[in-house]
C-alpha cells in the first residue's frame, strides 16, 4: 500500500516526522526543474 497510495505513504511520513523533510525536498525539486527549463529554453 505504501508503494501505491502517496497520499497514505505521505500520511505514514508525517507520522514519523518525515513529512517536513519531504516537502522540502519537493518544493526544491520544483524550483530545480522550474530553473532548468529556463536555461534549456
């Protein structure tokens, strides 16, 4: 279940205190891609 349901994977993360460091790491994510596609365009 883990492996298939990202809200219930992400609900466990939280639990565990993983959740803040997931959502960090996915807002970095987003700004790397946001400022690769700038110097690919």
């Amino acid at each position: 279940m883990l492996e298939k349901d990202k809200t219930f994977r992400n609900a466990i993360a939280g639990l565990v205190g993983y959740k803040e460091l997931l959502d960090r790491i996915a807002r970095l994510d987003m700004k790397m891609s946001k400022s690769i596609a700038r110097l690919e365009a």
